[in-house]
C-alpha cells in the first residue's frame, strides 16, 4: 500500500486544537527548525556541520563532474605536441578563479598544468574541511568537559552504585552527545569517500601517463622518430636495390669479357662503397627529409620530457593525497571506537537509571513500613501513658 503524506492534514488539527485554547494558554507551535533557537549554540554547531556536509558532497559532485576531462589526455597532449600542430586545437580558455573550484565545471578538455591545479584546489579544500570538523570535535569536547565540571561527584556516585545528589547527566544532553558524534563520523567517512575518489582519479591518470610515455618511448626506440619500422623497410629496400645493381653489374661483366680492359668502366672506389654501406639512405632521402626527421626527433623528445615532468608533479600530487587519506582513516577508526565507546557508557548508564528507581522504590517502601511502625509504637506508648494515669 503507497504511503500518502498527511503532514499538512496533522498541522490544521494542531491549530484546531490550538484555537480551543484561550489565548492566555495557548503556545505558539514551531515546527522543523524554527523549533530551535537562532542564536543558540546548539544550533550553530549544527549548521556548521551541515556546511561541511554540503561542501564535501559538492567536492564528490565535482570530481564526478570533471572526471572525463582529468582523465583524458590526448587534449593535453595534441595541444603541447608540435607534431600534432595540424589538428584543430581548442580555444584558449578564460577562467575566473576567484570563484573555486566552480570554474572547472563543465569543462570538455584539460591540460596538465590545470589538472594538478585542480589536484591542488580539492587538496586545500579538503584539508579546510578536514580543519572544520576537528573544531566542532573540539567545541563538542570542551561542551562534555563543562558538563562533566559542573557535576563533578557524578561519575563518583555512579562508580560506589548510589544515587547522585546533585543534578546528573540529562537524557537529552546523553542524546545530543551521542548524535554528535556519529554526525562527526559521518562527515570523517565523507572526507574519506572523497579523498579515495580522487586518489582514484589520480592514479588512473598515472596509468594512463605511464601507458603513453611508454608507447613514445617505444616509438623513438629505433632512433628515427618513431619512424624506425619506416626507416628500417627504406634501409632493406635500399640494400636490395644496391644489390640488384651488384648482380646486374656482374652479369654485364661476364658477358663482355673478351672486350680489353680499356674499353671497361672503372671499378668504384672503397670509400664509396664504405659510404653506401654506412648510410643506405643516403641515396633515398633528401637533405630536406633528414632536417624535418631531426626536428621531428627533437619535437618528440621534448614532449616526452614534459610528459615525464607532469607524470612526476602528479606522483607527488598523488602521495599527499594518499597521505592525507591515511590520516582521515585513522581519524575515522578513532571515531568508530569513539561511538562504540558512547553507546556502551549509553547502555551502562540505563542499566545505572534503572538499578537506581529499584533502590528508590525500595527505600520509599522501608520508610512507609518504619513510618508505620512508629505511627504504632506512638500509640501503643500514649495508651499505656493513659492506661497508667487512670489507674494511679
């Protein structure tokens, strides 16, 4: 059966009810959040806490948002790579910083050096809000510390099993203890969440930066560029043309072997032949083609330089992430030990409340049977005072 939400049916009955009332009785009703007070401190460190929350969802969001444009290199790399100077580049992007981390959103490419600007921001911000949360722990304690100051025998009455004389511990304020703390928890596991979702993100970049400068450095391995396997075909090509001449050369040679000597071409010289051994190209590429090879060689090696550099900034990016995580890790052990450590002292306290209305009970029944006893003794003893008086 669907629920059907009578929320508003129930308030026009409270200000039915209300409105039986005379005006001296009545009291304004408050609901939601117009319960508590605006300047109270309660309700301070509860928007505070809220603040964090929405700030840390609105990181996830964020990092949700721009995962596909940290994550994709290739806009990075075609804008800082000469030999991809032919493809269309993307406009140069105006960003107005001043606005955070909201400027990023929506973006469809990244370079590197805006990537570990914004592994900077979510840093800083998540260390802020790291910040945040240790002080309203802090502002918590120091509210138990007064409590705990301003009933100082009540842990003592507690330990001997009696019942306190002064005023102990409230339900509500054992409650409100107990809900800040998971609040804390929940906030310490959202910082969490976010941290490994851009350690995550960071790392996958290191892969992918990894992957690419492997393939480039497997490109130029044959020293042309990334144009060995062409080099290496042009090269066979040109010793098989040289050898085919070789052959033709010979079998020329044969067939004209009765012509004397003067009427023979020239053998080649050994330099020559040492030239043509040590550079089979020499023949096939211009001076041209070798010059735009050698600026290509250079291009790519400066490519693969900055490739190195980002992949290392973003290493270093990673580790204090990886850091930072760690921390919030820990804090969120010491939370959970922390919580669990409450619900137990809440547990031991009923168990305390409970045990202490037996002893009350009990001791209000003794003081009505000795109240009875003596309402008896006094007068028994006023009837043998009036016994005695007669007769004497």
């Amino acid at each position: 059966m669907p629920g059907t939400d009578r929320t508003a049916e129930f308030k026009e009955a409270v200000k039915a009810k209300e409105q039986a009332y005379p005006p001296a009785k009545r009291q304004r009703v408050k609901f939601g959040a117009a319960r508590r007070g605006p300047d109270g401190a309660d309700d301070a460190w509860t928007r505070q806490a809220e603040q964090v929350a929405a700030n840390v969802r609105s990181f996830a969001s964020f990092l949700h948002s721009i995962r596909r444009a940290y994550l994709d290199l290739g806009a990075s790399s075609s804008a800082g790579n000469p030999l991809l100077a032919h493809r269309d580049q993307p406009p140069p992007r105006q960003l107005d910083l001043s606005k955070g981390l909201q400027a990023w959103e929506g973006v469809r490419w990244l370079s590197d050096r805006e990537r570990d600007e914004i592994d900077f921001a979510v840093k800083v911000a998540i260390r802020k809000s790291v910040d945040r949360v240790r002080e309203l722990e802090a502002l918590e304690k120091a509210r138990l510390d007064a409590e705990k100051r301003e009933n100082p025998n009540a842990g003592l009455s507690r330990f001997l099993g009696l019942a306190a004389s002064g005023p102990s511990v409230s339900p509500a304020s054992q409650a409100l203890s107990e809900h800040r703390a998971l609040v804390t928890f929940y906030l310490n596991a959202l910082l969490a969440s976010v941290s490994q979702r851009q350690r995550d993100q960071q790392e996958a970049r290191v892969q992918r930066q990894l992957e690419k400068t492997q393939s480039l450095g497997g490109m130029g391995g044959g020293g042309a560029l990334g144009m060995d396997e062409l080099g290496r075909q042009m090269a066979r090509k040109a010793t098989e043309d040289r050898k085919g001449k070789a052959r033709d050369a010979g079998g020329g040679a044969h067939e004209v072997g009765q012509v004397p000597s003067i009427y023979r071409p020239a053998p080649l010289a050994a330099a020559e032949g040492d030239d043509e051994d040590d550079n089979p190209l020499g023949n096939e590429l211009t001076a041209e083609q070798v010059q735009q090879f050698e600026a290509e060689e250079s291009a790519l090696l400066k490519a693969t330089q900055s490739d190195l550099e980002a992949l290392k900034t973003a290493e270093s990016s990673l580790l204090e992430i990886a850091s930072l995580q760690t921390q919030l890790a820990t804090h969120l052990t010491q939370q959970a030990e922390l919580t669990d450590k409450l619900w137990e002292d809440a547990i031991t306290v009923s168990g305390e409340v409970d045990r202490g209305n037996k002893q009350l009970k009990k001791a209000g029944e003794r003081s009505r049977d000795s109240r009875m006893w003596l309402l008896i003794f006094l007068f028994g003893s006023s009837f043998t005072l009036l016994f005695l008086d007669y007769y004497a």
